[in-house]
RNA sequence: GGGCCCGUGGCUUAGUCAGGAUAUAGCACCGGCCUUCUAAGCCGGUGGUCGAGGGUUCAAAUCCCUCCGGGUCCGCCA
C-alpha cells in the first residue's frame, strides 16, 4: 500500500509543481519517521534555480496540495512539505493484506531469475563463511519469489580444479575417516593432502597428471572426480538443507569444456592476441591493466573460461542473471563481466558480501582452519533446545526438538543476514548463542503470539478498521503497509540487511501493540477490529519469516 | 606499490549510492512491569567531537582531497 501512496503523491507533487510552474525533474521525496509518512526536500532543491527562499516555495506548492482519500494532510514545516496517510490508506492496507495473504509483498515482478550461489568448492564441508553466501543467496531467492519472479537457483560446482584434484589424489592416498558425515571426510583428505604436498613438493607432478588427464577426457580419472565431488557434494546439500535452502541445479563446470573454443573464437574479434602460445584478453579499454588469460600455453582451459561459459549459457536462459559471491572475486567477477559485454551480454548483476573470520584470523579449508556450519548449527540448536525446555517444559519432546530446530535456525540465518553485505563480520560463539536480543527468535516470538490469540477464537472477517486509532496500531498498520516496498527495494538494490531490519521493526511493533492493545478481552466491536490486525499482522509476520528462511513457528 | 571494501557510544550496528528538521537499533549497565491473549516480551534512563585533517555547500555521518587503522584482491590457481 505505501508503493501506492508513494506513487500517488509522486503524482500530486507534480501537477502541483506544474501549476507553480516550477521543473519538477526531482521530486526529493524521502521517508524519515518522526515527521510524516512523506516528505519532499523539493524546496530546498529549487530554491537555488528560482531564487526564492525555500520556506517560499515549499508555502507556494502547497497551496495546489490537498487533502484526499490516500493523503489525509498535506502540510509544510517550513521548507518541508509533509504528507500523512489517510484513515482509507489504513483501511486499504488491511484489507489488502486479508486478501493477498501468502501474495502479500508481490509487487508484480515478471520474468526469469537465475540467481547462483554457494558455489562453495566440494573440498570440505560448508563453513561459516560459505553460509554467509548460502544465506543471503536464498534470502534474495525467496525475496525474488515473493515479488513475483520465476526464480532458479544454480550451484556452479567445480569439479575439475587444482583443489578437486588435490582430493582425488588424496582419496587414492589416504584411508578415509570412518563414520564421519562425507564433507567433512572429503576436508579431512584434503588437508592431508596439502600437507603432504607441501612436504614433497615433487607428489604436485602426480596431481597435475590427474588434471590433465581429466581435461583430455580421461574416463577412468573423469569418474574418480566425479566420484569425489559427488561424495562431498551429498554432505554440503545435507547442510544445506538444514538450513533451509534448496538449489533448484547443481551445474557442472567441466559441462563448459566444449563451449571453450567457440567463445574464444567469438573473442577474435574484440582483442584477443596470443602471447608465448597462451590466450589472453586485452581488458585495458575498460581500465583493467592486466590481461585475462583464457587459454593456457599449453592448450588447457582455465577457470575464467569456464566461468564465461557457463555465464553465455545462463544469460540466454533468463531475464535477470544474479551471483552472489566473496569480494575476493571482486576483480574475477569484474573481468567476467567486462568479456561478456565483449560478447554483446549483459554482466551479471553481483552481490558481494565480505568475509567472515574466526577472532583468531581468516578461515582456512586447506589447513582445517574453519568452524563448520554443521558445528554452528548444531550447538545452536542444542542451546535453543535448553531455552525451550526452561520455558515450556510441559510441551512434549518432539514439540521442543522441533521449535529447538527452528529457533536455532532461525536465529542463524538472521545473524547472516543482519549485518550489511559489505562490513566483513568475526564470528563470536558467544553472539551465536544469545537469543537474549532482537534476532531470529525475536521474529518467531511475535509470530507465536499472533498464533496464539487466532487459536483461542475465530475471525470471521467482520470488523471496523475505522476503530484502529489508537498509535500502536496505527504504527502496526503502517508498517504491514510497508512490505511490498522493502521487497521492492531487497530485489532490486539486494539489500537483504534491510529485510532483516524490516522484520525487527515489525516484529517490535507487534509487541508493542500486544503488550498495550488487549484483544481478546476488549468490547466485542474493537476485540473484532484487533482480531482484523493481528490476523494482518500475522500474515506479514509469516510472510517476512518466509522470505528470511526462518520458521514461523506457532508456538515457542 | 596499485585497485576495491570497511572505520558511527564500552561492544555489535542503521543511515552513506539519490547531502537537509532531534544520528538508528541491539548487547552491556541502571531503574520499573508477570492474579491480565506465551516476560524468547514491554516501558524508562546513562552513554556518540559519526577514524583524523582539509575542502565544496544555505546545509555534510552522507560529496571531493589527503592521511591513519583493519580487511581483501592484484597466478598460464580455482
């Protein structure tokens, strides 16, 4: 609904603006709570052009603006013109939310969206780092879904590199560790491996063997990776599954070999040269020094290649291809791009988000530096099972395991997504497990209690919105009115921090309004009123959870 | 050495792209609220020269320059 209002005053400004025959180019509209719904700095923005004082001008536009069914009050304060919603917008609002119910927050984005993410090499198991990734890509998938888009997300697997090879050859020289979950088994391997490796360093000959050998189509070495990265492969979709996400494909890099030749022949044309029997790609036209390689002297692809590819074959598959990926692929993601639009493509539109570290450095598969998302999960979910049985100790077992499971993934996932993308983040056992905070659980405590209420009556959809005064409901109302906006702003800007906020906020006034707003036991017109916004609020509740990934739990 | 990202109360953090009215929350700390729909909650309080210094502007956390601190990238690795 404030889309709505949003457009609506957008439209307003602007026949008023006409009739003062003022440009109206930029309308400076922004939304800072305290003041009004709506306000538009445009004043200040003409008063250089005009040379008028912007009090002048902000007093001469609104004298064109006024009251109607969305805008209750259109006023200045000084040089700010302030719009306020009407009682209609909160009416719509509530009614709107009713109707769309599981479709609230569509904003009817058309098309197909192939979005990648993880992508983690299948040499260990996914640590906290790689979820990062995991959580922030199946965030925007669900938002992405929740606007309206088709959406597939793709898990570009490496099965063919210098890392994977580092594991086949430490299969075929090592004894696996019994009983352990096969990620964590592979990373095992691969750590022995790296050691021995740096210790002979002359055994490197045996792996480059196998990569080559794999790269002339092999058959007996093209099962040995295949084997391998399927056998890890089966862990990480383990974890990943507990936490929620789902990739709708795992595409295989080698499945790019054959794509190799054409694209380098396409390139011919748009600077490519040869220099001592390799490929390169001149990116110097776009301010990127240094050449990209893209075959080697020796004839063998190498990643970038593939990485084009597999970018050519997505791209005419879909409207909107998305990555989501470490800032240390920052350059990579930038050079793919750059050699794309070479190739008349559109680049890919890329989500970085930084690194997480451990308090005593950066993570590490190779050396078994990292703490596993299976560990994270697992002590979290214990953590929440103690709270769970502090609380509720009457609720049978299986009914805490399973609200231990879902609070303590919950409470993951939103840590992974609270912070901005772009602030690198120390992981902290101590953060992890404290529910004592606005988080995860924070969420799904007010979605309970929503619950809660519905269970004990029943809303038969009558009810008079126009006894929703009181501020706490209105604050409520205002911010269900929200969603479709923070959706909007999530696919298009993939500011997932912002959803997690959003969700707080929310979350926050429901509590509020619970804590203040009886429902139940108030007059029989108003009781059906409160019902009305719980049930709305619900709805956004559960809605929001939804697109985070996180359970709406109904009782906790 | 060069590129990119970050630097906001003791700690974590919003706002920075599109400069504007009292700088956002949480944790911790202090004080209140469970005979009333789940206290994983609610209300109030203490605490900030927005890394430093210049500049642009009527107006700077936000834009520009310099510097400092942290991270990261700069392979015929993936």
């Amino acid at each position: 609904m404030f889309l709505t209002f949003r457009k609506h005053v957008e439209q307003l400004l602007a026949e008023a603006l006409e009739k003062c025959q003022y440009p109206s180019n930029d309308l400076a509209l922004t939304v800072k709570p305290g003041y009004a719904d709506l306000t538009s700095l445009i004043a200040f923005k003409l008063a250089p052009v005009l040379k008028l004082k912007p009090q002048e001008i902000a007093q001469n536009v609104a004298e064109y603006l006024g009251a109607d069914e969305l805008v209750a009050l259109a006023q200045t304060a000084g040089p700010y013109i302030n719009f306020f919603v009407s009682n209609d917008y909160l009416r719509h609002t509530i009614s709107t939310v009713l109707q769309a119910d599981r479709n609230y927050g569509g904003i009817d984005a058309k098309g197909v969206v192939i979005l990648e993410h993880t992508s983690a090499n299948p040499n260990g198991p996914l640590h906290i780092g790689h979820i990062r990734n995991s959580v922030i890509g199946d965030t925007l998938k669900r938002c992405l879904q929740q606007a309206g888009y088709r959406v597939e997300t793709q898990y570009y697997v490496n099965d063919m590199g210098r890392q994977i090879a580092l594991v086949v050859w430490g299969i075929m020289n090592f004894a696996l560790t019994e009983g352990k979950k096969s990620d964590h088994a592979t990373a095992d391997i691969y750590v022995k491996a790296n050691a021995e490796v740096e210790l002979h360093p002359t055994k490197l000959v045996e792996v480059r063997q196998l990569m080559q050998r794999f790269e002339s189509g092999d058959q007996d070495v093209e099962w040995l990776f295949k084997d391998a990265v399927e056998f890890c492969l089966r862990g990480i979709n383990q974890t990943l599954k507990n936490l929620h996400v789902a990739h709708d494909r795992f595409v295989w890099e080698s499945e790019f070999l054959d794509d190799i030749d054409g694209i380098i022949a396409e390139l011919r044309s748009h600077g490519v040269t040869e220099c001592d029997g390799s490929t390169h790609v001149d990116l110097s036209p776009f301010g990127i020094s240094k050449n990209l390689v893209v075959r080697r002297s020796d004839g063998t692809s190498v990643y970038a290649t593939r990485d084009i590819a597999y970018h050519v074959w997505k791209a005419g598959r879909c409207n909107r291809m998305i990555d989501v990926l470490g800032a240390d692929h920052r350059l990579t993601a930038l050079q793919v791009g750059k050699v794309l639009e070479l190739l008349s493509i559109n680049a890919p539109e890329v989500v970085f988000f930084e690194f997480v570290s451990l308090p005593e450095g950066s993570m590490s598969t190779r050396r078994g530096h990292f703490i596993s998302a299976d560990e994270v999960l697992e002590k979290v979910t214990e953590k929440a099972y103690e709270e769970v049985d502090k609380r509720r100790p009457t609720l049978s077992e299986d009914e805490k395991r399973a609200i231990a499971q879902a609070v303590g993934i919950g409470a993951t996932r939103y840590d992974m997504v609270r912070v901005s993308a772009d602030k690198s983040m120390v992981f902290d056992w101590n953060e992890a497990l404290d529910f004592e905070r606005q988080g995860g659980p924070f969420l799904q405590y007010a979605h309970a209690r929503a619950t809660s209420i519905l269970t004990k009556t029943t809303f038969d959809n009558q009810y008079e919105p126009d006894l929703l005064t009181d501020e706490y409901e209105v604050k409520l109302i205002k911010l269900c009115a929200l969603f479709p906006a923070v959706i909007e702003d999530v696919t298009t800007n993939f500011s997932v921090s912002a959803l997690a906020a959003y969700a707080r906020e929310l979350a926050e006034a429901f509590n509020q309004f619970y804590r203040f707003m009886p429902v139940l036991s108030a007059e029989p017109a108003m009781s059906r009123a409160r019902l009305a916004l719980v049930t709305c609020a619900r709805i956004v509740l559960r809605n929001v959870l939804n697109c985070l990934g996180i359970e709406p739990v109904d009782s906790m």
